[in-house]
C-alpha cells in the first residue's frame, strides 16, 4: 500500500491557501484546510468534488489558540507531515506607521507575527516526528532588501522571521521553513504581479519537499533560494 501523507494548512479558503490545497490534493495528499467560516469558502468546498474522501475542511482563526488546542483534539490519531501557517494580513497597506491607529498595528502584528509560531505550538500534538514547518512570510520582511515601503507589514514578517528562528531552536528535529511565495496575482498582491497562484503553490511545494529532513530554519522564496535576512 502506498504511503499517505497529509498537509495541514491553516488559512486555505482562498489565494495562495487554496492553492496549496489544490495542489496537495492533485498530488495524492490528504489535506485538512481551515477557514475562518468554511459556509463562505466556496473555493474550497468545490475541492471537495472528486477529493471528499482525501479533503478535510475546518474551522480556525489563527489568533484563537483556544480553538488550536481543539483542533489539535480533534485531529488526534492523525499525524500531520506538512504543517503550513498560510493566513496573514496587509490591512495597512503602503500608509506609514504613524498612520496607522495601535489598534490596526496591533491586529496586524498579531496575526502575521504571533499567530504563526503559536498556533503551530498549539498543534504539535498531531505533528509526525520529523516533520516541516512552514510559515509564510515575505522577501519584505528582509532587512538587507528593507525599502521602507509597507512599513507596518514589512515589520511583522520580519519579526515572524525572528520568531520563527525561536521556533526552530525549540524544535529542532524538524525542518522550519519561512517561505516567501513570490509576488503573486492575490487580493493581496494585486493585478499587477507576475506569478499566477498555481506556479507559486507548485514552487512552494517541491521547495517544501527538497528541504525535507534538513532540520533548522531556512529563509527561502518558492524557487528554494535563500533569501538575505
């Protein structure tokens, strides 16, 4: 019988989430996939079509670990190979931080700095030995490429990075990957960029796949090329 594996992806009701779900699911993955209200998720429970028995579609809000902690719960018996905080936010967008109220910066530090490293402690019941973490994270959170542009977001993946070198050092049998997906056509990345969603999700996952079983953290874009810190 050949071997099953299966992605948690957390954040996967549209973009580059759903993406990743597609592709997992073309690849013969079993993929459990949440979404803040799965009733409005109508990307992926059209995946559900031909993949219901492989698709596991459920509820979370990254910034709800109390709701990780039940979803760790009821996934229990299943072991997870890939584990991918996808969700995050650019709620700022371009304005300069002193524009930004502390409640917005607040929200949007929460969730693409703390929630990823947390949410993901909050599930390693379920995660296989050996297993990857992924976190998504951005070329913008570069220090060495910073251009002052996207100020606020800039600097919570930044601050993810670092974090998620804290993960790592606490896991340190695992690979942790901070993945920068490219400039994709999203919500988030506009019109105007140059990579489709499909090309981004199938670099991710053979990215994924080359650093399997090279434990500690690795800074790396959709084609696998590290990226300066």
């Amino acid at each position: 019988m050949a071997e099953t594996h299966t992605a948690l992806l957390l954040g996967a009701s549209r973009g580059l989430g759903l993406g990743l779900a597609r592709e997992y699911l073309a690849r013969g993955w079993h993929v459990v996939a949440t979404a803040r209200d799965p009733r409005r998720a109508e990307g992926l429970r059209a995946l559900e079509n031909g993949n219901g028995a492989r698709l596991r579609i459920e509820t979370l809000d990254v910034t709800d670990l109390g709701a990780a902690r039940a979803l760790a719960a009821r996934l229990a018996g299943t072991k997870i190979d890939v584990l991918f905080v996808v969700a995050g936010q650019l709620g700022s967008g371009n304005a300069p931080i002193h524009a930004v109220s502390a409640e917005d910066a607040a929200r949007e530090f929460v969730t693409n700095a703390w929630a990823p490293p947390s949410v993901a402690e909050a599930l390693t019941p379920v995660v296989a030995p050996h297993a990857s973490y992924v976190f998504m994270t951005s070329q913008l959170g570069s220090l060495a490429n910073a251009t002052g542009a996207t100020e606020l977001y800039s600097a919570s993946k930044a601050a993810l990075n670092m974090l998620g070198i804290g993960f790592s050092k606490r896991h340190p049998e695992h690979p942790v990957l901070l993945m920068h997906p490219g400039w994709v056509k999203t919500d988030m990345g506009g019109e105007n960029a140059p990579l489709d969603v499909e090309t981004s999700a199938r670099g991710m996952i053979d990215t994924i796949d080359k650093f399997r079983g090279r434990n500690g953290v690795h800074y790396v874009d959709y084609r696998g090329q590290g990226l300066p810190w």
